[in-house]
C-alpha cells in the first residue's frame, strides 16, 4: 500500500496528516510488531480513528466514507465506485447500492453493501508518462517524473493505440506498482497519410470519406481533407473535430 494514492485520494493529492497526538500509537504499534494503518478517514483525531494492529494489514473505507469517485478492491482486482446511492429502508440496516467499474477489464458491477460493511483500498495511483514506442503488440511508456519505462499489452492499451505518437505525454493508472491503463489526452492533432483526394470548393462537413493517420488508424472525416492536412480527434468519441493549420 503506498501512503500516495491514499492521500491522493483523501486529501485531494495533499500528504496524510501526522498528528502528535498518535504517533505514540504508531511507537506502540512497532513495538508489537504490527502494522499501523488508520482503519477509515485519517482526517480525525486519535480519539476517532479506528486502528488495526495486525500484520499485513491494509487501509479500508467504511460505507460512511463511500463516495463516487473512490477506488477500491475487490477480489484481488481495482475498482472504480461511479455511483452510489445510500437507501435508509423503514426497517433494519441502512443500505449503499454501489456501481463500480473494473480498472482492468473496464466492466461494471452492481453491489450493496450494508451499514458497517467496508472494502479494501485499491493501492491505485495516477502517473504522466511519454508514448516511447511500438514493438509488436507491445507499447512503451516512461513515466514523466521517476524516468521508469512501463510496457503495456495491445489488450491493456485496446483502441488507444489509434491516438499515439511518439513523444505523446498520457495519463497512466498502476495498481500495486504495475501499469493497468493508459489514457491519451482527451484531443489529439494527426496528420492525414492518405485519402482520397478531396472535392475542390466543397466544404460540407456532413459528407464524410476514411481518412487514414500517422498512427495507422483510420477516421472518418470530412470530404475536403487532403492528404499532409492536420486534424483533430477527440479521443473519447473517435471524431473528426476540424481541420488543423500547419
């Protein structure tokens, strides 16, 4: 569990507060030979922290601390919590209705959990890092800030390979210290490799021809790109946005 992502997540990127108050806790924990890792919000005083002695042991959210946005584990794997919903029902325990979305595999689950219940803290952080290379079904990254190259798998990168250019900077997701995603940035400029030569005059924009990049991909675009033109993509939707000068 790295303190980071943690505090990122807490404390909008901030380092998790040290109070004096506990760090007799954190002498007495090492003397048992225990892990101190605050159990809940480390945003409260030692009097309101729960703490965990046990080896091993790793940070959790109660469901009072459940929110959109959290990143969680479940089962070995990271998660995203992209919806949640508290239900309060006329008799017995409160509920959370919960949608979270894999951070590997980019599916979505339904769960709710109960008042009390928790969940692991996915040991998930974000990190820049630079579009090295292609090698086979392999992608290189650097990351912008330690200089640590990454190697991704086509699965990991899927559709995101139509946006890269050596060079790029993208957003990168590790998960216990190892790449699960990458993300170009949300437009990217292209230059158009070939086409079919565009219409001399015509301008309209909802007649539309394949237009193939430097990456390799292909876009639909208006009829009167050219070949050599810049484009720009919104790499969220794969479309044209206009035409780029040079």
């Amino acid at each position: 569990m790295t303190g980071r992502s943690i505090a990122a997540e807490r404390h909008g990127g901030a380092s998790t507060p040290v109070f004096p108050d506990v760090r007799g806790l954190a002498t007495i924990g090492a003397a048992r030979g225990g892990t101190f890792v605050p159990l809940g919000r480390t945003d409260r005083t030692s009097s309101e922290l729960t703490w965990n002695w046990e080896n091993d042991t790793v940070a959790v959210y109660k469901t009072s601390e459940f929110r959109k946005g959290l990143k969680v584990q479940i089962d070995g794997e990271p998660y995203l919590m992209i919806e949640m919903n508290f239900v309060k029902p006329g008799k017995g325990n409160a509920l959370y209705k919960c949608k979270l979305r894999n951070l590997i595999r980019n599916t979505v689950i339904d769960r709710t959990y109960k008042g009390g219940d928790s969940l692991e803290a996915a040991d998930v952080e974000e990190t820049e890092a630079q579009f090295l290379y292609r090698q086979g079904d392999t992608f290189v990254f650097m990351d912008s800030k330690t200089f640590e190259q990454y190697e991704l798998s086509a699965d990991q990168v899927g559709d995101n390979w139509k946006y890269l250019k050596d060079g790029m900077v993208c957003n990168m997701v590790l998960f216990n210290g190892n790449p699960i995603t990458v993300t170009p940035p949300n437009h990217v400029i292209l230059k158009v490799e070939y086409c079919e030569p565009g219409a001399k005059g015509d301008t309209a924009t909802n007649v539309t021809k394949p237009v193939k990049v430097e990456t390799g991909a292909e876009f639909p675009a208006p009829i009167f790109i050219n070949m050599g033109d810049l484009i720009k993509i919104d790499t969220r939707t794969g479309e044209y946005v206009e035409r780029v000068k040079n």
